[in-house]
C-alpha cells in the first residue's frame, strides 16, 4: 500500500498556518524529519517518527537523552541519510 506523501513548511504562512500544520501531523501514518520541533509534535501525536539528524547534533542529543526508549521513534544517523 503507497501512501501519499505530504510536506508541510509552517515558515511559510502563505502555505501552511498552523492550525493546517499540527492537523497534517495528527492525520499522519508516519512522520519522516529533520526538524526537531516536527519530531516532538509527532512523537506527542503518538505517530511512528523518524528523526533524521542534521549537521548539528542536537536531534541526537535529544533523542538520546529521552527519546531512545520511545516506541515509535526511530533515530536515523547521517551515515544512513
């Protein structure tokens, strides 16, 4: 089964408010992101999340420091990206 693919970019009001933004991710099968602030909104909406990590190492340090345990998320390291 293919599911549709969606993206959202809440930087751009034009595009996307808010309210459209947090109702994408709660209608979500599964998230996929590089943003941080994507990943907690998801994880708290119960979705599986993949956090992919950036050049910076904060998604790593967040995810390890309490996230590791969750079902759900899943940490993707650069080396996979």
């Amino acid at each position: 089964m293919k599911y549709p693919i969606i993206s959202c970019d809440i930087s751009l009001p034009n595009v996307s408010s808010f309210d459209d933004f947090c109702v994408t991710i709660a209608k979500s099968a599964v998230v996929f992101t590089t943003r941080l602030h994507v990943g907690i909104l998801a994880i708290m909406l119960g979705r599986p999340t993949y956090l992919f990590e950036g050049p910076y190492h904060k998604i790593r340090g967040i995810y390890e420091h309490s996230l590791a345990g969750v079902d759900g998320v899943t940490l993707v390291s650069g080396s996979r990206v």
